[in-house]
C-alpha cells in the first residue's frame, strides 16, 4: 500500500509555478488556461517513477497486499502523470518553461509593446528600455516617439504592426472608449498575447475589456497606475494590477520595471477599483487644501508663507486609516472618540459663515455638512466621523 499514495501524488502533482506559457509558435498562453495537474515535465517522470516503483514492490515481494497494490498504484500514477502533462502539452501545443529556464529569456520572449506615447506611455516606454527590454511603440500622432527611438525602441508604423512585435502589448490611452477604438481593429493580432491596459477606468469598464480580450483569444490584465510619469520605474511607484494570478505571474518580471507591483485579485475590475478607491482619497485632501489656500488668499496673504502650515496639520490630522478601516470592520464608531460628531458638526457651520464672509465658494467643503446632519439625526452625535460611511453605499449590503 505504501506505493499508493507516492505514485499517485507524484503522477498528479500541481506544476503551477511562475512560469510563462508558451506555444511553439511563440504566442503566449490566454489568460484562462490553467496548467493541468501534472502538466510540468515532471509529471511523466514522478508517474514512471512510482510505477517502477510499484513494479519492484511486487516483484521483492515486500509483504501480502503490497505487491499487487504496489505495482497497480504505480502504473496508475505513470498513466496520470503521463496523460495529464500529455493534455496539458496538446492543449493548443503549450510547453510550460520552468522557472529556472524562465531567467535564460531570449530577447523575443523579452520583447515589450507600449501603445500610446502620452506623458505617461512614454514614461512606461522608458522603463521598459532603461530595463533592457526590447520595447516597440506606436502612437496615433506619430512623432512623439524620437527620445525612445534614441534609446534604442522601435517605433512601428502601425498599431498593427506593434501589436504583433511582443507578446506583451501594455496599453496607457486617454481613456477606455479610446482603448476601444484602438485595439477594437487590432484584435485579431493581439489573438494568443498579453495585454495589459494602464489606461484609467472604471472596474466594469475593466470587467469589459477583460471580455473583449478573452473572446479574443488574448490574455489579459487591467491596471491602476499609482505614480505620475516622472516616478515610473522609481521606487515610489506602484501599480495594481487585477486579472488571471498565471497572467500576472508570467509577466510580473517585465512589469516590475514599471514600479512595485500589486495583484489585487482574479477579478479583472479590482484593479481599477482600488485606483480609483486611492484617487478619491487624494482628491478629498486637495479640495480641502483648495479651499484653505483659497481662504488665505481672500485675505490677501502668501499662500507661500501659508504651504509650510498647511503641509504641518494634514501631516498631524493623518496616520489614522487603520484606526478608521477597524471601527469600520467592527461597525463600532463610539469607543475611543476623542472628537464627536456632535462637536464637529456644530463648528462647521463657522466653515460655510467664514467662506461667505470672505467671498470664497464653500462648494469644495459642502458635501460633508448634509451628512454629518443625516448622522446627528440617527443618533450618531457621540460618534467618530468615521461613521459616515454608513450613510455611502447606496447598494445596501447583507453584511
Ligand atoms: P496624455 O494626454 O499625455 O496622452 C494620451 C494618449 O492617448 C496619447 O498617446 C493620445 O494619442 C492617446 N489617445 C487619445 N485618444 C486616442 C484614440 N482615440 N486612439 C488612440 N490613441 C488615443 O495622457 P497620459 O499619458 O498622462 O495618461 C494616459 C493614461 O494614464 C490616462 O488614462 C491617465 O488617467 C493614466 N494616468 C496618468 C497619470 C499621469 O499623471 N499622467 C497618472 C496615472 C495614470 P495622441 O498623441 O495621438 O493624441
């Protein structure tokens, strides 16, 4: 019996490590496949393993059940291990490369395509470059590609023409109807390659295209870029990617020129979401810096002299997100308050009365007030101001 569980483990194993998937043609591997258990070389060889193995155990005649038991185990294992990586091959001709092969790259499996040469493509461009990757452009302006092209890309003449130059087409346009319009025409050469859209969107819009590309036949990966152009490829940098974890994984390397990268999750709207979710927060802090700058200034006072004070208290008043996402998860919004919502709430009529008195629009600051009032209403007067949240989601959850 000892036979059984070693063959047949062997025969089965998982090969999912971080390999790239590719076809004999060159193509890469759609993001839906998923190496099949046993599908790494490894699989026949432990099957064979265990049925020589099986085979000896019947043959010393090591005990009463052990040999019939042995030898059938084994051969069990040889056949799965053998048919599952014979499955796995045959499925659209992959091969799976192993991860120690995966460092020995030729400059084809190397090979980058960045579609748009914005502020922002240019600068993924150049990170691709300045990591030795042979990197192809395309823009639909053409001319803007003469600082890359100097730094050894190419640029090609069409989208087309780009599309098919690399198995990984990273695609940074305006916006997601214009990644509509660009690759819409292209999709029968982005058939069997990688895109990965950095383009910002929203999480169905990432939903969307990761729907387009698998119904093209073309893996695919939706992004968030966390940086402006001038940090790409720095250490501040980071990039949410969601999608296909394999996806992700075949391609980390080349997208680790870019910044840090971040798998949010399989859902190819997460990217997206957390971008976005990131965003708002950035935007939240700047329309209230806004509006102080704009309230120093209707004084007629520096707004230089102002920076340093300003840049103090908003260091002061954060640090708390993990204090505030806990009374979230707790739905706990009273213990430990230090600044009520019924104290704030009375104070912040001063905010709108100083803005009118001054001549300033209180429209970046007024959103808050109608809520805090929704909340004192409810009972909510002794809460953290973290219990707003309560008041956002217009889809109910069961939670
Ligand atoms: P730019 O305005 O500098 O570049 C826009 C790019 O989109 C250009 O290459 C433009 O081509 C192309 N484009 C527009 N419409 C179309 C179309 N219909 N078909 C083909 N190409 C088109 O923007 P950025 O590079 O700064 O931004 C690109 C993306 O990156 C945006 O989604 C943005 O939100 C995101 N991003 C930008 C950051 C930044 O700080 N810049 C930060 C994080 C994300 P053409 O030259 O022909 O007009």
């Amino acid at each position: 019996m000892a036979a059984w569980p070693a063959a047949v483990i062997a025969g089965s194993a998982q090969h999912r490590h971080r390999a790239a998937l590719i076809a004999p043609d060159g193509d890469q591997e759609p993001a839906e496949h998923t190496p099949r258990p046993g599908a790494g070389r490894l699989g026949p060889i432990r099957g064979w393993w265990g049925a020589a193995r099986g085979w000896w155990v019947r043959v010393a005649g090591e005990g009463a059940a052990a040999p019939r038991w042995g030898a059938t185990c084994g051969w069990w294992g040889a056949i799965r291990g053998w048919g599952a990586a014979r499955r796995s091959c045959a499925d659209r001709q992959w091969i799976v490369r192993a991860p120690a092969q995966a460092g020995r790259m030729t400059e084809d499996e190397k090979a980058v395509t960045v579609l748009g040469l914005g502020a922002m493509g240019t600068a993924l461009a150049g990170a691709f470059l300045a990591a030795g990757r042979p990197t192809t452009v395309w823009n639909r302006t053409p001319g803007k590609a003469g600082a890359l092209v100097a730094g050894g890309a190419v640029e090609a003449a069409t989208i087309d023409e780009a599309a098919r130059a690399s198995r990984l087409v990273v695609v940074c346009l305006w916006d997601h109807r214009s990644v509509q319009q660009a690759l819409d025409p292209v999709a029968g050469a982005l058939a069997g390659r990688t895109v990965v859209n950095l383009t910002n969107g929203t999480p169905g819009q990432g939903r969307e295209l990761a729907g387009w590309a698998r119904r093209h036949g073309a893996a695919f990966l939706d992004g968030g870029i966390m940086a402006v152009p001038p940090m790409i490829g720095g250490p501040g940098a980071f990039v949410l990617y969601s999608g296909a974890q394999e996806v992700f994984d075949a391609h980390r390397d080349a997208l680790d020129a870019l910044g840090e990268t971040m798998w949010v999750g399989a859902d190819p709207g997460l990217a997206a979401l957390h971008d976005l979710a990131l965003l708002s927060a950035m935007y939240g802090v700047t329309m209230g810096e806004l509006h102080a700058f704009a309230m120093v200034r209707s004084a007629g006072l520096s707004t230089t002299a102002f920076a340093p004070l300003l840049r103090r208290w908003t260091d002061a008043m954060s640090g708390f997100q993990e204090r505030m996402a806990a009374q979230m998860e707790a739905r706990d919004y009273t213990t430990g308050v230090v600044s009520n919502l019924a104290m704030q709430a009375a104070a912040f009529h001063n905010f709108y009365d100083a803005a009118h008195e001054q001549g300033v629009s209180p429209e970046l600051i007024a959103p808050l007030y109608p809520l805090m009032q929704r909340r004192l209403v409810e009972g909510g007067g002794a809460e953290d101001l973290t219990g707003l949240v309560e008041l956002l989601n217009t889809r109910r959850t069961t939670a």
